[in-house]
C-alpha cells in the first residue's frame, strides 16, 4: 500500500514538473495605466533594476525602491534623487510596483512599469506584463467573483481575445490597452481574486478566432434581448460572429430594463456645448431604427421649428452612457421635461454577461456560452494560429554579465 502510495506521489509529481516544464509562456502586454502626468510618486518591492528600454541597457539597481517621486524636466527623467537621460525608463521587480494616487489610494502592478516622456513637462505610465495576469487583473472589474466558474471563464476567453486583438492593432503605439470602460477596466494585482484567477488559469491561452484571425470579441453588461451589430459602431466588416443575434436569456439579468428623466432646458444646454445650434427643445424623435432595434437616428425640434438630427450614438454620448444605458429605448415628452424608457446596458456587441451569467446558472458551460454570443467563432490555444502575432516577449530583469 505504502509504495503505492509513493508511486502515485512520484507520478502526480513528474507530471506537475512535465506539463509545467512544457507550457508555452505568455506573450506581453502593455497596460496604458495612467495618461497626461506631471508628477506622480511610485515605489518597488524586492530587488529593481532601471533600464534604458531602447537599448536595452542596465543603468542602476537596488535592493528595494522607496516611495520616490517621478517627473519629467528637460531631456530628464527623474526618480527619487537621481536624473536619468532619455525619453523613457522601463522600471523592472522581482515582485510588484506600487503607483500611489490620490485620497491615500494606491494599485499594485506585476511585472515592468514604463516611464514614456511626452513632452517636457507630461509623462505616461504604460504597466508591461504577462498576458495571463493581465487578464487576472481585468476579470474582477468586470464581472464579481461570486458568478458561476463557467461565466466567468467565458469572461476571461473574452476579455483575452479583445486584449491580443488590440495588441496586434497597436504596435505602433506605445500602449495597447487602456484601464477604462472604452477598452477594459484593469485593476492590477488589487484587482486578483482567487475564483477570477481560477477562471484565467482554466482558460489559459484561450482566444476565439474567427477565419484564423483572433476575434475583437466584445462583450458588455446587457443587451436588451438583442445584441447589436458590430458594423453599427465600429469599422469592423464581415464579421459574421459580431452581427447581432437574438437573446432571451439577458432578460433575466440586471440592468435589462432603466429610465431616466431629462429636462429639456438641460439637455438643449450639452448640445450648444458640443456646438449643436438648437433652441428651446419641444420634442425629440426616433425617426430610423437598425435591425436589433436599436436608435440610428433621432429628431430634435425647437420651438422656431429648428431642428437637429443626430446618430443614436452621438445623443447617447452628449447625454451621457450612464444616464442613456443603451441605444434601445423611447423617448416620452412631458412637456419641459421627458423621459428616456429602454433596455440593456452598454453598445450591445458581443456578449451579454448578465446574459452569460444566466445561462451559466441554467448548465451551460463556457464553450456554449461563447458558442451563442460569438457564432461561427472557433476556441483555440493562441499559439496554434498560423499567423501569431508579434507581441512583446516576457519582461525579465536583466543580469549585469548579460549586457558586458
């Protein structure tokens, strides 16, 4: 029994070495983590390097970096008490950076932190780390991790794809995601969640495809009972993943149906704003709807008889995505007031994770999650494609011999 026992240990463990020994590392990702900084304060835990990323050249290390102040002046750099040349400084730990902001807030980050200069006073912050963490670090933002495993790791296949996507479209950029809602919401290494890093690591590698191409698959929270075309919104043709289909089972989820009050007065004022010619408002009109029923163009009339049209879009971004959740409602004067009654919440392309999440409660797993958001769309490893993208290798601090 006792050697039995060993064995069954020697086997578990050999195949733990093995299958580990032979996966296929991550690519890199950059993380535009914050934009248009004139000062900020960040500190490094455990052993840091600074590094020149041009050239790949070691410029000083230490054992760990307290909470120095960062700016720009000049043709400098400057980090704590010292002044580096160069336009940008790539920060490596062996554990994470620390970012303090304001009110005594502060996020965590894994991998390498880069310093970009963009002019002599501004400076961004770009995070580069592996695919995977990054993806650990997007799932709690955008779902809870008291959802059922299956939408969550349909969130995460979702959520990697659009990121390599977007990789592959930025290369010229110094970034190729962003930290909001208008790309996805990441919240590094505070944002790790045992259950969401469950999903991530059950899903590793994961991405929809679509005609061997890594698909934008986008998702939002939900779509009414239909999801919108993606040539709607977007540039994106032949897409026939992302084309809009029926679904009944967002009806059930939160956010499936809100309204809103406006007063007139008020909404006639963002107009002017945005430097739209329009008069005391009387009423406003759906005039064109699209196929998944959604608002395509909308009328405005003043009290002269003026009038304003306007892509459903460009009203919903005038008057806000919080206050008009969707592209799909109706519009009720009332006067010197009106009402806005629709459903779902978000552009509506992709998936519907309160969508997702209903049918992970009625037994279906992730691949049939994804299957009814993204028809016709393929689940395979990323390293399988036959064109993989050219993304940053791994970030690993350097060794002083490697660069004599």
């Amino acid at each position: 029994m006792i050697r039995n026992l060993k064995f069954l240990f020697w086997f578990i463990f050999l195949f733990f070495v093995t299958s580990t020994a032979f996966a296929v590392e991550p690519p890199n990702i950059r993380v535009m983590v914050l934009d248009d900084l004139d000062d900020v304060v960040i500190s490094a835990r455990g052993h840091y390097q600074i590094i020149d990323p041009i050239h790949n050249m070691l410029i000083f290390e230490g054992d760990v970096l307290h909470k120095s102040r960062v700016l720009v002046h000049g043709n400098f750099i400057y980090v704590g008490k010292r002044f580096f040349r160069g336009s940008r400084l790539r920060i490596n730990s062996n554990q994470d950076i620390t970012v303090y902001l304001a009110n005594d807030k502060h996020n965590r980050y894994r991998g390498s932190l880069d310093i970009i200069m963009k002019d002599k006073r501004k400076f961004m912050l770009v995070n580069h780390l592996d695919l995977e963490t990054y993806i650990k670090g997007v799932l709690y933002h955008e779902i809870t991790d008291r959802w059922p495993i299956d939408a969550m790791k349909a969130q995460a296949v979702a959520a990697r794809s659009y990121a390599v996507y977007q990789a592959s479209e930025n290369v010229k950029m110094d970034f190729d995601v962003k930290t909001n809602i208008y790309s996805q919401v990441y919240g590094g290494k505070n944002a790790e969640r045992f259950r969401t890093s469950m999903a991530v690591d059950q899903t590793r590698n994961e991405v929809l495809v679509f005609e061997n191409k890594v698909l934008p698959a986008y998702f939002h929270s939900n779509c009414g009972d239909h999801t919108e075309d993606v040539a709607e919104l977007w540039n994106h043709h032949g897409l026939s993943p992302l084309r809009g289909i029926p679904d009944p089972y967002s009806r059930f989820g939160k956010n499936y149906s809100w309204k809103k009050n406006f007063k007139s007065e008020d909404v006639q004022t963002r107009l002017n704003i945005k430097g739209h010619t329009i008069g005391q408002i009387v009423n406003i009109e759906v005039i064109e709807r699209n196929d998944s029923g959604r608002i395509r163009k909308i009328k405005i009339t003043d009290k002269d008889g003026g009038t304003l049209i306007l892509t459903g879009k460009d009203f919903r971004d005038i008057l806000g995505p919080n206050d008009i959740r969707s592209n799909d409602y109706e519009v009720i004067m009332q006067g010197y007031y009106f009402d806005v009654v629709g459903k779902g919440w978000g552009h509506g392309v992709g998936m519907s994770q309160w969508g997702a999440y209903e049918m992970s409660k009625q037994g279906f797993d992730y691949k049939k999650i994804l299957e009814h958001y993204y028809p016709g769309a393929d689940l395979v490893q990323l390293d399988s494609i036959k064109e993989p993208l050219k993304i940053d290798e791994p970030i690993e601090l350097l060794n002083k011999t490697d660069l004599e």
